[in-house]
C-alpha cells in the first residue's frame, strides 16, 4: 500500500466551495488579506478548543481571520509542561503562542455533548477496553483528564459527563500554569487565562471562576 494509491483530487463540492469563496469574499476583502499575507499574523488571543466540528470558534465570537490563533485537539486538553524531547503539538502551539506571538488571552474553550469526553468516561468506566490498549492514541491522550475522572465518578450519572466537560477545562488550565513561559506572562501581567464552556444546542456559554471553582453564564 502506498501513498500514491489512496491520496486524490479534493471531492467537487469542497472545490465549489472554495471557488465561490475565493470569487466573492476573497475578491470583496483582497487587500485585507494580502495585508495579513505581508504583515504577518498578531492575533489577540489564542483559544485551545475541541476537534469537534460542531465547535465553531470564529463564529461564537465573531471573530476576524488573523484574530485568533487556533489550536484544536480532542476534548480542549493540555497536558503539563514535559521537556522530553518527545512530540508535543499542543504544547508547541502553546509554547508559539505565547512566546512569539505574544498573545492578550490564553482561551480554553470546552463544549457540551463531547465524543472525547464520553470516551474518557467509558473507558475509566470499564465501558471502552478499546482505548485502554497501548495502541490507542486516543486513550493515551484522553489519560490526561483522569484526575477529572475521580473528582466525577461519584456523581449521579445525568451529571458525570457534563462535569467531566468542565473538568476537562478545569485541568487543561491547571495545566498550562506547569509551563513556565506561561507563567511569566501571567505574572508580568502581559496575558490573561480563561476557561469556558459552550452549549452547542443552546448557544450558551460558561466561564471559570476561580474563586468559586465553578462556571457562570456569560
């Protein structure tokens, strides 16, 4: 099996789509885009936000291209600060962010009805032997999130996985205070944290508060 027998032309409707995209808001917005192609990216804030493509970052906050810089992973997490030498994508991007781009705000977005998040819950549940295998990517990505597993597992079971969702933000931003780039922004008050939560059928949306140690509509 090889590559050349299984990579092919982009599908006619995603061709469509861009083509209509690039006759009408391209054309209409030329110069801002050829401005951001030669200045380079600033954006303002960067927002780590769940593969889920249910979750539509740009649109909840009316966003601009060049206003957020982007990084998405299976259910919004970051795992702490280890210098092994290893792959760390999440961690690489975290790092970009905040140390060459300099972003205002440092965003964890959560969202509700998770697939990464009911995974996590089958499989500390023994529900999912799949992602317990040593093969699994998933499984050994979704372990980060095992403290949120046990600080969840008593409740009533409508509960768990919405609190294993706010779980998943609680820990990402616990996280992100391991790296030490991260917190000398902080503390030099040149960034901002914040954790949110989005409800998809409702358009609702939550943030962290840390003195409360829960989430508040916004």
């Amino acid at each position: 099996m090889t590559m050349k027998e299984h990579v092919r032309p982009l599908p006619a409707y995603l061709i469509q789509r861009y083509q209509g995209w690039k006759a009408t808001t391209y054309a209409e917005n030329r110069v801002w885009y050829r401005r951001l192609a030669e200045d380079g990216q600033r954006p303002r804030a960067m927002v780590i936000s769940c593969c889920d493509s249910r979750v539509h970052v740009t649109s909840i906050f009316g966003a601009d291209q060049g206003e957020f810089f982007i990084h998405r992973n299976i259910a919004n997490l970051v795992p702490p600060y280890s210098p092994d030498g290893d792959h760390h994508g999440t961690s690489a991007a975290v790092e970009y962010a905040v140390s060459t781009l300099k972003v205002a705000h440092l965003i964890v977005l959560g969202h509700s009805k998770c697939g990464g998040i009911e995974g996590c819950h089958a499989m500390y549940s023994g529900q999912a032997p799949e992602l317990v295998e040593k093969s699994s990517f998933v499984g050994k990505w979704l372990s980060i999130l095992r403290p949120g597993f046990d600080q969840i597992k008593d409740l009533p079971e409508p509960e768990r996985i919405p609190a294993l969702e706010r779980q998943a933000v609680i820990i990402s931003l616990q996280n992100l205070m391991t790296f030490p780039f991260v917190r000398d922004a902080l503390e030099a008050e040149k960034m901002t944290l914040h954790g949110l939560v989005t409800d998809t059928g409702e358009g609702a949306l939550e943030q962290y508060d840390p003195e409360t140690g829960e989430f508040a509509q916004v």
